[in-house]
C-alpha cells in the first residue's frame, strides 16, 4: 500500500480517464461508458491498494487484478502505462493489429495482465482459483476482482462464489460495477439481478455497499477490508455511473461501446479538465 492523498487519487482518476477517451478517440472503437464508471476504484488500486512492481510484471508476491469485464481494458491500459509497466506512447495503439493494448486484456501481450479476460462471466472464477494458489502456497498476495452487473446474469459467477466461501478466500475482494446498464439497455429490464449486493452477502461474502465514484469511500473501504481476517471474501458493492465525469456519456446506455466523434472528443477534454483545475 502506498500513501497516497485523496486528492491525489482523485487528480490521478481524472487523468486516467483523459487517457481513456483519448484512446478510445484515436482508435475510433472501445468502451469508454463502462471503463468511467470503474475509473475510480482502479485508480485507488493501482495508485494505492495493490502490491505491485511494473518493473517485475511477474513478481510472485504481487497483488492480482482479475478484469473480468475486460471490454472495459482501456481504463487498465491507462493505469498500467501511468504506473510504468509499458511506455504511454503505445496507448495510441489501442485495438490496432499487433498491438499489445488488444480490445480485451491479453496476459501473453500486455505486461500486466494477470489473466486475459473478454468472456462475461469467468473473471471471478479465475480470481478465486488465485486465491485458492495464494493459501495453498502460504503467500500473503490479495486478489482483486472487478464484475459488471450485467455480468453477474452469468451462472458462473456464482459457482465461483460459492468456492470462495468454502476455500474462506479472505484473500479475495471482488468490486461490482453497479452502474444499472449492460449493452442492451437497463439491467433490471434485461434481466433481473434483485437485490445483488444482498445475494453476495447470502453466499458468505463481506459486503460493503458504496458510492463506487467517491475515492474517499473506496480508500476507507478498502482500509476497513485490509483489516479483516476473518476466513470471509470481500464483496465491494459499487454503485456507479456509466460515463462518470462525461456530460453526454452518463446513464446512457449507447456508449457502452461507441467512440466520440471530434466535437464530443473535444468536449469531452474539456470537462475533465475543467473537473481536474476544480480540485
């Protein structure tokens, strides 16, 4: 864990997400709804949280990042080259053809990747099989998650859950992205999730309900949950909104996965910017 001001990971949010619409803008392809609504817990991770080494991508005794809804990669791609893991220029690169920044997480391409990831449902399921290595082992690495709503329709995700209660994976926090859309429109209209946070906690979890786009609620929760050894996995229920920080972006369900023509890129900069010089 590093010491790292509030403000700072909120300065460091704003940039990631310039990166993230910049990248998306350039490749003309990408998701940037989901990858604002995630921005803020990933910055907390990546700039704070997670035991990690960019110059060792591979070190044994790093922190795991499981994406398991990986079409939301650019916001990943935009904290991995910020904190050094490959150089900020290839960002341009984004879905290109043999770029390492593909449009999912490639663990064989892209330093930093801990598993590639791009099929909704089978994230979680990878991350607990870390956990399971980590107590085996007799390792101290945590193993963080982070799911989409519309993912959690999957049934897999709740197989995986079930074993990390059984194998009493404390060792493993899983963010839900609750931001209510999926690429076919309200999640509840898709289909149902009922009470999600609640069915976490019904299959063993810890749960922690927040304002996923407040950093100082997730940097106080991730305190709280560092500190709790109880054999229980960790399950931060995180209400966001698709689009965060982007005017024309927020609540609606078309930029799941659209890129901004030159007006939108345009304005899009200018209200982070004018939300960066506001701190």
């Amino acid at each position: 864990m590093k010491n790292v001001s509030v403000l700072d990971l909120k300065k460091q949010c704003i940039d990631l997400k310039k990166k993230v619409i910049d990248m998306v803008y350039k490749a003309q392809s990408g998701h940037p709804g989901g990858s604002l609504s995630v921005a803020d817990f990933v910055t907390a991770l990546y700039f704070k949280e997670m035991k990690i080494d960019p110059e060792n991508p591979n070190w044994p005794e790093r922190d795991r990042f499981v994406l398991s809804k990986g079409h939301v990669c650019p916001i990943q791609y935009a904290a991995l080259a910020t904190r050094g893991y490959f150089d900020e220029a290839i960002l341009d690169t984004l879905r290109q053809e043999g770029s390492i920044l593909q449009g999912h997480p490639d663990m064989k391409k892209c330093p930093g990747i801990d598993i590639s990831t791009g099929s909704l449902g089978q994230g979680l399921a990878c991350g607990v099989g870390m956990g399971i290595v980590a107590k085996q082992d007799k390792m101290d690495y945590r193993v963080f998650v982070v799911v989409g709503d519309g993912e959690c329709q999957e049934g897999e995700i709740w197989e995986a859950a079930q074993t990390a209660y059984k194998y009493q994976l404390d060792n493993l926090v899983v963010f839900v992205d609750n931001n209510n859309l999926q690429i076919d429109g309200i999640t509840d209209e898709v289909m149902p999730n009922i009470h999600l946070g609640k069915k976490f906690e019904a299959f063993g979890f810890d749960m922690y309900e927040i304002n996923g786009n407040d950093m100082q609620q997730i940097v106080d929760t991730l305190d709280r949950i560092r500190m709790t050894k109880n054999g229980k996995p960790k399950c931060i229920f995180a209400n966001t909104v698709k689009g965060k920080g982007v005017s024309y972006m927020e609540n609606q369900c078309g930029w799941h996965g659209v890129a901004p023509n030159d007006e939108q890129y345009a304005q899009a900069m200018k209200e982070l910017d004018q939300q960066l010089q506001a701190l």
